[in-house]
C-alpha cells in the first residue's frame, strides 16, 4: 500500500514539473495566424479562377447558341420539305461542326484546368515560403490559419501578402 502511495506521488511530482516546464516553453513560444482566404482572394490565382470561370460559361453560353441555330436552320429545312437526303447531309453537317466546337471546347477547358492547378501549386509554394520566412524573421514559432484560431496570435497575413506579391 505504502509502496502504491509513493508510486502516485511520484507520479503527481514528475507531473506537476512537466506542466511547470511546459508553461515556461509555451511562453517562449509565438503563435502566428494567418487568414489563407485573404490570401487566395487577394492573389492573381483568384482573379485568374474568376476569369476561367467567366471564360466557361461564354464558351458554354456560346455552345448553346449554336445548338439552338443548328437547331433552328434544321427545323426551318423540315418546313421547307426538303428531301430527305437533303435532311440527312445537312443534319450530318451539323452534327459535325457541333462536335469540332465541342472538341475545342473541351481542349480550352483542359488548358485552362492544368494553368489554374499549376498556378495553385506555385502560390501554395509561395505561401509557404513567406510564412516561413515570416515567422523565422518575427521569431513565431507556431503559424495557424486565422479561422482555426478562436482568439489571440499575431496576424501576419499581411505580411505574406506583401511578401508573394
């Protein structure tokens, strides 16, 4: 029993001095937050994504136009009563410059997709090396993005933007 008790004095102490040690680190230690959606918004990442995507909706709005004349011309062909072999060429000549766009359309989008990744990773790099630089310059030894911090650290956000532009 005695030997019980001594076991969990032991144990509160080399706790108890733990935590003193613990506390003295954590003092030392700066927490530095960074807001990464700031970041990204104010990056040319975000206005590149914004025109890609304003760049697809054209494309596909413009699409659509298309269809919908080919479409039109198709229907005002039937009304005429055009011959069959008529309909037939013209409807396979449509279907053709349909595909061709669409092709197109789809190799913008792939360019577009792989600039806007490849743009993702260099402002990642980017990120990572400012809030390094940062935080080794302000002496912060943990850096956290602002919206898993509820309350303290030392907003550097502008800092980084400074620095990757």
């Amino acid at each position: 029993m005695k030997k019980t008790i001594k076991l969990f004095a032991s144990i509160a102490l080399i706790s108890t001095f733990v935590s003193i040690s613990s506390v003295a680190n954590a003092s030392n230690n700066l927490i530095g937050v960074v807001d990464t959606q700031k970041i990204i918004q104010q990056s040319k990442l975000y206005s590149e994504l914004r025109k890609a995507e304003s760049d697809l909706q054209t494309l596909q709005t413009n699409f659509q136009k298309e269809y919908s004349a080919r479409m039109q011309k198709m229907e005002d062909a039937y009304k005429q009563k055009k011959s069959q072999a008529e309909l037939s060429k013209l409807q396979a000549k449509y279907e053709s410059e349909l595909r061709e766009k669409q092709q197109t359309a789809q190799t913008i989008l792939a360019k577009k997709q792989k600039s806007l990744e490849t743009m993702r990773v260099q402002l990642r790099e980017k990120v990572e090396v400012a809030i390094k630089n940062i935080a080794q310059k302000k002496k912060i030894t943990y850096v956290i993005d602002k919206q898993s911090m509820f309350y303290g650290g030392m907003d550097i956000t502008g800092d980084v933007l400074s620095q990757i532009k």
